[in-house]
C-alpha cells in the first residue's frame, strides 16, 4: 500500500513543478526566431569615395 507523505513534502514538490514551469514558459517565449536587420538599398555604394567626390 502507497505510504502517506508529509504534507510539506507535497507542497515543497507542488512548489518545485510552479517553479520549473514558469522557467519553461519563459525559456519558450523568448526563443523565438532573431529579427531580420533591413538595410536601405541605397546607402552602400560600389564606387570609390574619390568617384563619388568628384
């Protein structure tokens, strides 16, 4: 036959489960894909600064 545990020990156990899922949960959401960095076509150019100058 199952022995009864403390009372403290279920809530020390209850507890711990809070605990470990509230870690999941945020672990979860912030896993999310990293965000694409846009550049703006026109601000790179090809041409030499001293083409550009002149």
């Amino acid at each position: 036959m199952l022995e009864r545990t403390r009372i403290t020990g279920r809530y020390a156990r209850g507890f711990a489960a809070a605990v470990a899922a509230v870690v999941a949960l945020v672990l979860a959401a912030n896993a999310g894909p990293a965000k694409a960095v846009h550049h703006e076509p026109g601000t790179r150019t090809t041409a030499p600064v001293e083409a550009a100058v002149r």
